[in-house]
C-alpha cells in the first residue's frame, strides 16, 4: 500500500516513485485510490459516476461491484463528471498505477473514492467500512496527500526557530507527522494534527486508513503491520516569509 502525494510530476514525480517501487503487483486485483477532496466540500465520501478513467498508456475500469456493495452502505455520495473531473488528487496517481500494473492490464480494476472533511467519528466509520477489503491481499490501497503548504497563500507560517531556518522547521513539523502516522495509532495523528493544524491536505483519507487499520487490527491478531515512509522531498527550501513551499512524502503499509 503505498501512500504518496499528487502534485504536479515535475515537482514531486521522483517522490512518488518511491512508493510505488513498493508494490508487488503480480497479485493485485483491485487498486482503492482514496484522496483528499480540493473543490468540493464534502462531509462524508463520494464516488465516481464514470465506468473508466482515461490515462496516456490505457484506459482503468471502475470496479462497479465494489461500487455496488459500498453504496449499499448509506454512506457515499456521487461525484458529478465535472467535480471528477476537476479534482488531482486521484487523477494524478492514475498514470503511475498503470505503469505499475502494466503486465495486469484488463485483470484488475480501481476504486476511486473521494474523501471530504470528515469528522473525527466519521475517519472512524469509514475506516471500518474500508477494513475488510484491506484485508483482501488482492487489494492495493493508495492514500493520496501531500504534507505541509506553507507560506502566506497557504495560511500557515509556522516556524519553530530552534529546528533553524524554515524549511529545517517544516520538515521536523512533517516528520513529526510521519512518525504519528508510522505508529498506525488514529488518536496520535489526530492529536497531532490538533495541536499543530500542518496543512496536510489528505490527512482525511490518512486518518480513514489509519482508523482501517485499527478496526482490522481487533479483528485480526494474527496479522502484522508495518507502514515506513520511504522518502521524503520539498518543493522548494522556505527560508523568508515571502517564500513558499509543498512537502511531499512517500510510504509504505505492509500486511
């Protein structure tokens, strides 16, 4: 399960690699791909209206099954073609896992699901939802963010001066981050994300996962989890306020 960001490739495109290096695809038959929602607000999840996503090496067809069996549960929304359309945060990782997946191609389909500004109680809801197919090792997961905006387009000038400059300060703020969600703990990276607000975009689809995790770790004690992120990478290196930056980072969940 790779967890990875979804800016433009010329800034972030290697970082990205990282994570998806990790997967094996030779038995994956389903690929979820849950990212954070930019235009619309939403306060549960939503899912595509289409049957299949274009990407430049083939086209990836909608899992209508699985469609089926979550829609069934009350819980998810559709997304109209333009607000699909509209939203990069899952159209971005479309080329990677087709590349990735190239020797599977017409033997697997994709889950997308676009996730709102969900409450504490509802991470936990989906993430039971999401738990029994995470625990299917046909299913890859991929959880789309990108980590701190900083800056004054971004509203978040947070600057810890004894960390040094303030690119030094953002990247102690994400790994700090990265070590919560490394724990797999939800109230971890929940209090985290309280007590410093570092404007992670997909920390929703984050928390689901993590909530996912959990539920499937009541269940399951015979099973081990490990999530490692693997790289990690600034858009630009902040060191005045009239700077800006996008971290991006890149892990790994094992089942």
């Amino acid at each position: 399960l790779p967890t990875s960001r979804h800016a433009g490739y010329s800034y972030c495109g290697a970082c990205g690699g990282f994570a998806y290096r990790q997967v094996d695809p030779s038995n994956v038959r389903r690929v979820f791909i849950l990212g954070p929602s930019h235009h619309v607000y939403l306060t549960g999840c939503a899912l595509s209206s289409m049957a299949h996503y274009e990407t430049p090496l083939y086209d990836l067809e909608v899992d209508q099954a699985v469609y089926k069996e979550l829609s069934e549960t009350g819980l998810f929304e559709r997304m109209s073609q333009s607000v699909d359309e509209d939203e990069h945060s899952i159209e971005m990782h479309l080329p990677y896992v087709a590349k990735v997946l190239e020797g599977q191609r017409g033997r697997y389909t994709i889950v997308p699901v676009l996730v709102g500004a969900l409450k504490e109680h509802k991470e936990q809801q989906f993430g039971k939802v999401f738990s029994k197919y995470l625990a299917d090792p046909q299913n890859l997961f991929v959880i789309s963010s990108d980590f701190c905006h900083w800056g004054k387009r971004f509203r978040f000038t947070y600057h810890n001066k004894s960390h040094g400059p303030i690119h030094a300060s953002i990247e102690a703020l994400d790994r700090m981050g990265m070590e919560k969600i490394e724990s797999l703990e939800p109230k971890a990276f929940s209090e985290y994300q309280n007590e410093f607000q570092n404007t992670i975009c997909g920390r929703h689809p984050i928390a689901v996962l993590l909530h996912a995790v959990a539920d499937l770790r009541r269940g399951r004690e015979d099973l081990e989890f490990s999530l490692k992120f693997v790289q990690y990478a600034q858009s630009s290196r902040c060191k005045s306020l009239t700077d800006s930056s996008v971290s991006y980072a890149s892990a790994s969940l094992t089942i």
